[in-house]
C-alpha cells in the first residue's frame, strides 16, 4: 500500500475550509464534502472535488469559468451528521409521494419565490410520461418545511460547539460507480441525517437528500416528505446504504442528552422508516463510533467499531447480519486498536480500514489498522522498513500489501461541550565453515546466516498477517472523512487539539509493483561466489606445486588480479595428466602460499599477530607474506601486510624492517620507518 498528498491544483490550496465533523460522499469522479465544524461555526456550503481536474471547485462560478449551481434551499450549517450516498431504480410510488408534497407545498406557499423545478430524478420522469407539472413559470419542490430544532436556518453563525463531539467521526460505507456508466434510469442521492445545529437541547432529526443524478449541471437540495417511525434527533450516529435493501441503516449514536443503540432503516424510495427488530445481543449505547458494510457470502454486513459510551472509549466490533437482522460479536484474531472515538472505518475488497481518532488521555492516533473479513483478523501494518528486513528472511510478502498509513483526531468525553483534543518466518543459520557438494547450497547457507533474525515462535495460538505501507501518511486527527474510491481511500480534514485541518492524502490500497532491478549483477555475483572456488578442484585449470601439495586455482581469475600470474601462464608450463598446467612455486611455504591464495579469491585481509613468538607466525609470517604479495603484484595485500607491519616498528627492528620495505618497495612501510628514526627519542619517552 501506498500513502501520498492528494493533488492539488496550486491556485485552489486553501479553498477547502479547516473543518471536522463533516461529510465526504464520492460519486462519478467527485467528491461531496458538507457541513462540519472549523472551530467557531457550523459550515453550510457545498464543496465538491474533482478528481479528474484535481481541484476543489467553488459553487456559482470562477475563474475555470462556470463551476456548479445548486438549486433548492439548502440544509442548515451542521456537524456531525451522516452523508449516505444511495441509488435506486425510478419508481412511480416514489414520483407519486414527492408530487403529492410538491402540490400540497404549492398551496400552502403560492408566491414562495424559492418554489422551483423538481429535482432531476422526477423530471426525467415526467419527460418520459409527455408531462410536467408546471405552476406558472416555476416547477416545485417542497423544501419550506424546515425542523432545526430551533436553529439558525442558514446554520453558519452558530457558535455553539456540537455537544456529542468527542473529536467526531463519519465512517460512510461508498457505493463506487463506474466513470463511464450512463444509465438514465438510476437515480443518485446523498441523504444528510442530522446532526448538531449548534443550538437547542437536542440534536437534529430532520433528512435532507441532495440529488445528484443530473451532475454538476443540476445539483438540487430538497427535504422529501417521510413516514415512518424516524429515529428521532440522532449526532455522531453511523449511516450505511444496504443496496441488497435498498435501505439506509442508522445507528442511532447520540440525541444530545443521552447515547443510544437503536436501528433504524430508511426506504430510499419511498422515504418510508421503520425501526429495525433485531436478534442476538446489540452493541451497547454509544456515539462517536464508525461503522461499514461489506459484502460477504451474499449477505450485506454491517459492522459498528468504537466509539464512546458516556465514560470510555471503546475498541469492540460487532456485526449485523442485514440478510437475519442478528447481531454478534465474532472473535477477531490479532491486536486490537486501542480504544477510541472520532475515527474512520471505510470497507473495500473485503477488508475495514480504521484511521486515526481520539484516545484516552486526550490523545489523537494516527495509526493504520486494517481487519481482514476472510481472517476475521487485525492484520500487522508495518511501513516499508520492516518489509525490507522481512524480506531478507525471505518472508512471502503480498504485493497488495505494500501499502502506508496515519492520522488522528480530537473530541470531547461527554456531551456537554465542544472539548477539543489532542489530539513469515526467519530460519536462522550458523556461521561454521561448511564444506558443500554444491557451491549454490554452500552460499545459500552463508547467506543465511548472515540474514539471521529472531523467528516466530511455532506454537504462537495467532500468526497474524502482515501488510506494509510507504510513503507520507497523514498526521495525527480525527473528525476527519475516509472516502472509497476505486482502490483508493481519501483521508480529508479533521482536527487534533485546537489545529483544524484541511489537508488532503490518499492511500493506494493496490499499487501497481514497483519495477526493481534487485538482483545481483554479474560483478556482484563473482564478488559473492568467488570464494566458493577457493582452492577446490572443480573447474580449476592450474595447479601449483608448493612443497610437494597441490593448491589448485583458475587461469582467469588470478590473471584478473595478477599480471604477475598472467605473464606466467602465457609463457607456458608443462601439462598434468588430466591436461591441467602445473606450476612449481618455489621459496615460499605452503602455509603463506595458500594464505595469498585465500585473500584472492575471498578478500579476506590476513590476521596475523606480529608480536607471537610460535614459530611460522608473527613477525615472520607477515614479512613472508608480504615478499610473496610483491612478488605476484598484489598491491592491496600489500598494503594490509603493511598495516599489520607498523606496530612491530620500533628501535630494535626499525632497521630491519626499513630494509625489508626497501626490498618488497613497501613505501609506505618505508616512510613510517624513516619517520620513526626522526622522532625515535620522542616515540621511546
């Protein structure tokens, strides 16, 4: 998975207000963002985003030229309500409630001057039925009736904070449509449900439908007329669209007095409520909390998470069979998120994604946690880093779950007032020198060994899943929006503490695999393999002869590393038996010779104690092997012969040594002795 900014044209940065508690619905490439809460009052506009222009557009026109215009009268300023987008067939039964509205509003407001067209859905109807319902020059729409619970109507000057926020949340579940799908007959909407006017003792319970099937030519607000037995004023409740239903379930959050969790379920054709009778055990009152829908074995689920009860912050899940109307509590396997309030849960190809929210202490969260439906687990988010070690122990790693995350968000504990918060497994080897028929299984193991790390324990009850994620992640928040869209999830607004937010990130929860080129090059490989071949028989084409024992070796390689040896093997040397060249390598010992040989084909710098006085080491084993460095122009195991040679200089052996370097044109050697014998009176103090 994949964190990254959302683009932004530059010349529309800071459009969007620094807003919580609002509303995101995607629908055909945009964005609808409503209401919220930027700290002093309840925001009314409507805002949308363009995905395809990456910008935010402004209502009435600008200067891109025409922008959108929304008919109707718009709901009051608000906060902490729910935007549920949700699509239906045209339906007579449901033309025939919205006219009856439109009439009995036509005579009780003749000359409303805000009386105007019907929304889109019903005007394609009536064009298909070769009729209209013209009143004079104005089409109708009741939208007179305006139940604020004796808030301002135009809901943007009301200073009082929402009093179920506890730093809010609106999880919505989003139905994504297809860019290119054109069918006339389905009609779009995004039913607004309460939420917290910013005055009266109790929350909103009035329901607002924004019509949305015309596009951006012909938005329309209007307040469909509804029976049923509504949930009543209802803040920081969940909303989630059923479309198996054709439904909208509501669970109920808080009212502003008390919290509550009762369901209820909107026909959205009919606009037609009724209250839920469920089985099994309900989740216990709350509000604050998030909840998604996901398709499973047929069946809509609808899962509630979190949330605050009045006195804690919660981190339970439950589930409601839509299909039975039962609940349960399923068992969930890894670690659970830690409780909180405020944040977002977002459904998409079978996995819940929670981000950020309010914790205990005032502390905002910006952490990734992600439930898997076909594990019924808590996956382990991890960011690139970890996959990195992961990987080098060879752990199977789902190219889908490269992902990133993070984000939180602030709220208050009750409901008295606006308390803005702060917001696989590893096998390890050993390093022994093993000796191995194959030279492959030989560096596997070496390597191995190197890449050891602590493995999981086998008899672990839970061996959890893991997911990676890169790139920047949103800060901490929450009362922040979590939108669907394709494979991408859109993290908007939000606050922590007293800083509102109004920016804006995406996660890719599939990103294409980045294209790497991981493996070894050639050089690399002879670097690594090389000393595989280390005097081994197999493949080799020299042999030298050193007193009386065969070291074996090959042509090409110490002529890379040698001129000394090149010269040699072009001037001819007498065959073995099996057509190998053998060489006899006189003056030198068997011991040194093979210790030149190792560092050629291993690189490994010689350790030699100048100091020991065992026979065939110290001193002499150094000297000898760098005589046998110059004489085969290895000019780095020179040097480290060198190096091991400096601390052996003092006033018995600089003379000789001085010679020596002479001898072998050790200059540097050479230099320190002489430097030696400048200050020698000063060293020997």
């Amino acid at each position: 998975m994949r964190w990254s900014e959302a683009a932004i044209t530059s010349d529309d940065v800071g459009t969007a207000p620094t807003i919580k508690n609002h509303s995101v619905t995607y629908h055909r490439g945009l964005l609808y963002c409503f209401g919220g809460y930027d700290g002093r009052r309840n925001h009314q506009t409507l805002l949308i985003y363009s995905l395809k222009e990456q910008r935010w557009l402004t209502p009435g026109g600008g200067r891109h030229g025409a922008e959108f215009t929304v008919g109707g009268s718009a709901p009051p300023g608000r906060n902490g309500h729910t935007a549920t987008l949700a699509t239906c067939r045209s339906s007579r039964q449901r033309r025939r409630l919205i006219e009856a509205s439109i009439r009995d509003n036509m005579m009780a407001q003749p000359h409303n001057p805000n009386i105007e067209r019907v929304p889109e859905f019903m005007e394609r109807d009536l064009m298909r039925r070769g009729g209209n319902m013209n009143i004079g020059n104005n089409m109708i729409v009741d939208d007179s009736r305006n139940n604020n619970e004796g808030g301002n109507a135009q809901g943007g000057d009301d200073h009082r904070p929402n009093p179920n926020d506890i730093d809010a949340e609106m999880a919505e579940e989003v139905n994504i449509m297809d860019s290119n799908e054109d069918d006339d007959d389905e009609d779009a909407q995004i039913i607004i449900i309460g939420g917290w006017l910013g005055s009266g003792p109790l929350a909103a319970h009035d329901m607002w439908v924004l019509d949305i099937s015309g596009g951006l030519e012909r938005l329309r607000w209007f307040q469909p007329p509804s029976r049923g037995t509504n949930p009543g004023p209802c803040n920081m409740h969940s909303s989630d669209f059923i479309p198996s239903r054709g439904e909208v379930y509501v669970f109920r959050g808080g009212n502003g007095r008390e919290y509550l969790n009762d369901l209820h379920a909107l026909d959205v054709e009919s606009y037609v409520w009724r209250q839920v009778e469920t089985n099994g055990e309900a989740p216990q009152q709350r509000a604050n909390h998030s909840s998604a829908v996901l398709e499973w074995n047929g069946t809509s689920e609808l899962f509630v998470f979190g949330g605050w009860n009045g006195s804690e912050r919660l981190n339970d899940i439950h589930v409601l069979d839509t299909s039975t109307s039962t609940w349960s509590t399923p068992r969930v396997t890894g670690v659970k998120p830690h409780p909180r309030a405020g944040m977002t849960l977002t459904a998409l190809r079978g996995r819940l994604y929670l981000f950020g929210g309010s914790g205990t202490s005032s502390k905002c969260f910006d952490d990734l946690q992600i439930l898997d439906r076909a594990e019924m687990c808590w996956l382990d988010v991890n960011d690139e880093d970890a996959k990195s070690t992961a990987a080098r122990c060879d752990n199977a790693i789902d190219d889908r779950d490269i992902h990133q995350w993070g984000s939180a968000y602030s709220g208050q504990d009750g409901m008295g007032g606006d308390d803005d918060q702060q917001g696989g497994e590893c096998r390890g080897g050993n390093s022994r020198s093993i000796k191995f028929a194959d030279w492959r299984s030989q560096e596997n193991h070496q390597v191995g060994s190197a890449l050891a790390c602590t493995s999981a324990n086998p008899n672990d009850e839970d061996m959890v899943p893991s997911v990676f994620v890169t790139g920047k992640p949103p800060g901490k928040r929450a009362g922040h929006t979590s939108t669907a869209v394709g494979k991408h999830i859109y993290v908007f607004g939000g606050s922590c503490g007293t800083d509102y937010l109004n920016d804006f990130f995406v996660l890719d929860t599939d990103p294409p695999p980045l294209m790497k080129v991981t493996e070894p090059a050639s050089p690399q490989l002879y670097a690594r393999r090389l000393q595989h071949f280390y005097n081994d028989e197999e493949f080799s084409d020299v042999t030298f002869m050193v007193e009386g024992r065969r070291v074996y070796g090959h042509k090409l390689v110490l002529s890379t590393v040698s001129d000394c040896f090149r010269a040699m093997f072009m001037t001819g040397f007498r065959e073995s038996g099996a057509g190998c060249t053998e060489i006899e390598i006189p003056h030198t010992t068997y011991d040194i010779f093979v210790a030149m040989m190792e560092y050629i084909y291993t690189g490994k710098a010689p350790e030699i104690d100048v100091f020991s006085t065992e026979p065939g080491h110290g001193l002499d084993r150094a000297i000898a092997l760098l005589e046998l460095a110059d004489q085969f122009f290895l000019y780095n195991l020179k040097q480290s012969c060198e190096q091991l040679l400096q601390p052996a200089v003092n006033a018995e052996t600089y003379t000789f040594l001085l010679n020596v370097a002479q001898k072998t044109n050790a200059s540097q050697l050479e230099s320190y002795c002489r430097y030696f014998e400048r200050n020698m009176n000063e060293l020997m103090d």
